[in-house]
C-alpha cells in the first residue's frame, strides 16, 4: 500500500509536468502528424520515404504536420512548438498544412545548436535554412493539388535539409581540423622556444655530471694517495750477491705431544 | 700516504742504512755484519759458496713456486685478490710463496738467499721487480719458514714483525694448510709494510728538518 501511494505521489507531480506541454503532441514516429488521416495513403508512404532519405542524409529532422481548419493563425506558433519540442536543438524543418487553408503549406524550420562557428558560418547557415524553406514553397506551389503540393514541399524540404546536414558535418569537420592544425602549431611552435623546465633538466643534468665526474677524480686521488711508494736506496750488497743479502726470519713449527698444540722455535 | 716518490724524486737515493733496522747477517754461519762485505769475516761465506752449495739451476721467480701443488685453484684465487689489494697500497712490492722440501741439514734462510739471487733475470721487468721481491720459502718437509727480501724492500722491513705473523699461523702452518697460512701472511703483510712506511716518514721528516733544506742527509 506504501508503494501504491508513492507512485501516486510521482504521478501527481509527472502529469503536471506534462500538462503544460498538452497542446504539443507526442513526436510521431513517420515524421508525419495528421491526426485525422486526411493524407492519401500513397501520398504519407511516398512522405516518410522522403523524410527518412532526409533523416539518413544528413542527420536533419522533417515533420509534416497536418491540422484541422479551424485551427487558424495559432496554428503557426503551434507548428513552431512541435517543431521545437521534436526537433530539439539539431536542425529540423516542418511543414505546416491547415486543411482548407488558402496559405497553407507553411514551412519552419530552425537549427538553434550552440556551435563554436565563426558568425559568418552561423549567419550562412541560418541563411540557408531560410533559403530552403523557401524553395521547398516556391517549388511546392507548382503542384496542382494540396496533397501534392505537400508531398512536393516535403520532398523538396528534405533534400534540403538532407543537404544542410552535409553542409553542417562540413563545417563541423573543418573547424575540428584547423583547431587539430592550430593546436599542433602552438604545440611545434612552444617547442621551438626554450622552456624553464627545459633549462632546468639540463642544468640538473650538467651539474650531476659535474658531481660524477668530481666525485670519481677525488676518488682516483685518494686511491692514488693511499698508494706509498718507499723510496730508492742504495742497496746494502754484500757476498758479492746482487739482488738480496738474505734474512734472517726462520721459524719451526713442532707438533707436542699434547694434540696438535704448536711449538714454534725462532732461529737466528 | 705519500707522493709517488720515484715520479717527484726522480734518481734520488737514500742510504740503506739510514732505514735499516734489522741486522745483516751471514747466510753461512748467521753472524752479525756490521757493513756490506764481500766475504764473511768469520766464515769467509760469500755468493760462490751458495752457488757451490747448491749447484742446480735455480727456479725462475714467480708468485707461485709449487711443484707438489699445495696451493690449490681456489687458495691461489684469495691470495691473488689480496695480493691485488696490496699492491693498492705498495705497488712496489712483488711476492714470491715458495713450498719446497729441503733436507734437514739445509736452512731455509740459505736456500732463500741462494734463490732470490740465483734465479735468473732475463728481462727489464724481473730486473726492476727482484729488489722489491719478498719471498716465503715454505720447508714442508720439516715445517719450517723463511722470509728473504731483496736489496730494494730490505731496509723498510722490520723482521721481527715477520717472526709474529708467521707464529700467528703456526698451527695452519702445520697442517700444511698453506693456502689459508700465505693468505693470512699477505694480510699481515699489509701492517708490516704500513709500519715500514711510517717509519720511513718519519725518518725522512727528520732528515729534511735537521738539514734545513741543504743536501739530502741519508744520500
């Protein structure tokens, strides 16, 4: 019972939360909103087709919407929030058809990523969002009939925008690589100045070699002055001997008769 | 210790004497001589005698004169290394461990004596090295030892000091253990030597002092 009216609690404040999207519906999964079917079934096949060649292309989003008569001027701003809410911040367009509507279709469109494109490239690209609304239209027009002038903007809109969202990976793609060509020129570029670090490591460096080589020569000194060299006499020849005179140092070694306790008996 | 003596001093040449102090005696009859003779006063003893008494062809100098193979691979390895050791310190110095078995009548001191001299001197190197010889002759027939020292090392050398060291490994000595008994010799070496070399400093110190610079006392 506990948990039955945690998840009512939850879903007391869920429904609010989507209360105040009520007037936007559920993103459809064609692309396509006509809530009353008024589109031919030959002509919503051949518009997903269309919208979903745009989806693949260029990653950009489609929607037709389709909305009753009665619907009236509200049904642009309500276009734009459906178009919002499903198209997110990537690019999208929308066709807007108000059923028996002499100025319908309408065309939306908006691609409102935050991007790190020069103002230029943002100012031509907006532009060519609205170039393309507006050729979808102009093309559209030509049709005879509503249902084909829809299927026509669709098209039109979705090659469009397919081909924006070519544009927009290239964009995307060469500002990677000039900031990949910028950063490997700072980076060639810092490794041409010498760093402080730098000149540390090789002042260390140089002192340690000092030190080694200090520290072997003071070693090779003492060892040298360790070393005692006797001086020269003139030798005590004598028996007409050249090289020695003999000694005078003999020992014996006596075993007693104790185990093998030693005697010794210097002799001179 | 002390600068490379024969490197500053170039030819310079001290009296024997004047380090000494051990005697020089007869090799024949062990008498104290007082000055370098040629023939023993008392027993007329001189180096033909010893070339008579042993009428063979003396061994060539080497560290190792071993015919019977006393010094095994292993004891020759420790004593080299010792050797190397204190020749760090007295590079001068060469030594000679001879084990031999001479007969009862013979003495050691002779034999050495007639070694250190017979033994021939065929190239610059042992010419400049027999001085500075030290040669332990080893009797192992009757357990005895000598040291015999050339003319070069003689003077700085303290024999009674030899007598100790040698007494210390007596019982080694004995058990013809001589591996162990030489290498216990060239470690005790190294306190002789040093006591020589001490004394010879002080010697020198003394000699300077009292000259007062003038022409070298002991020359």
């Amino acid at each position: 019972m506990e948990v039955k009216r945690v998840l009512l609690i939850l879903l007391a404040l869920f429904v609010p939360a989507n209360g105040g999207q009520r007037d936007t519906p559920l993103r459809p999964a064609n692309g396509i909103y006509d809530p009353e079917g008024w589109l031919d079934e030959s002509v919503r096949l051949e518009m997903e087709s269309d919208i979903l060649v745009a989806r693949e292309k260029g990653d950009s989003a489609v929607f037709v919407v389709i909305l009753p008569g009665d619907a009236g001027v509200g049904g642009n701003e309500a276009a734009l929030e459906m178009g919002r809410s499903w198209g997110g911040e990537g690019l999208w367009g929308l066709l807007l058809h108000v059923i028996d509507d002499p100025e319908s279709p309408r065309y939306f469109g908006e691609f409102s990523r935050a991007t790190d494109w020069s103002e230029q490239q943002t100012g031509d690209f907006q532009a060519s969002i609205q170039r393309a609304l507006s050729e979808a239209a102009r093309k559209a027009r030509l049709s005879a009939d509503p249902q084909s002038q829809i299927a026509s903007g669709t098209r039109i809109l979705s090659e469009e925008l397919g081909y924006l969202g070519l544009v927009m990976e290239k964009i995307e793609h060469n500002n990677a690589q000039a900031r990949g060509d910028r950063d490997s020129g700072e980076t060639a570029g810092s490794g041409s100045q010498v760093r402080p670090e730098s000149i540390i490591l090789v002042v260390i460096g140089v002192l340690i070699v000092i030190f080694v080589f200090v520290f072997f020569r003071l070693k090779n000194e003492e060892k040298r002055e360790m070393e005692y060299y006797f001086p020269a006499t003139l030798p005590r020849k004598r028996f007409l001997a050249p090289w020695s005179g003999g000694g005078n140092v003999l020992i014996q070694f006596n075993v007693t008769n104790q185990g093998d306790r030693r005697e010794s008996e210097r002799r001179f | 210790m002390s600068k490379r003596r024969d490197e500053s001093e170039g030819s310079k040449k001290y009296r024997a004497g004047s380090f000494a102090i051990s005697a020089m005696t007869c090799p024949g009859c062990r008498a104290i001589i007082e000055e370098p003779v040629e023939n023993c006063s008392r027993c007329g003893y001189s180096g033909h005698s010893v070339v008579k008494k042993f009428p063979f062809a003396a061994p060539k100098i080497e560290r190792y004169i071993d015919p019977n193979g006393h010094f095994g691979p292993a004891d020759r390895e420790l004593i080299d290394e010792a050797l190397s050791e204190l020749a760090t310190r007295f590079p001068q110095v060469r030594f000679s461990f001879c084990v031999v078995d001479l007969e009862q009548e013979t003495d050691p001191r002779e034999f050495g004596f007639w070694m250190l001299n017979a033994s021939p001197v065929n190239d610059p190197v042992e010419e400049k090295l027999r001085p500075w010889t030290i040669l332990l002759l080893i009797d192992s027939a009757n357990d005895r030892v000598s040291v015999t020292s050339g003319y070069a090392i003689e003077p700085f050398l303290n024999e009674e000091q030899w007598v100790v060291l040698l007494q210390f490994s007596g019982r080694l000595f004995l058990r013809q253990d001589y591996g162990v008994a030489v290498l216990n010799f060239v470690e005790g070496a190294v306190g002789v030597l040093s006591e020589g070399a001490e004394r010879t400093e002080r010697r020198l110190s003394l000699g300077k002092a009292e000259n007062l610079g003038g022409e070298v006392r002991w020359k």
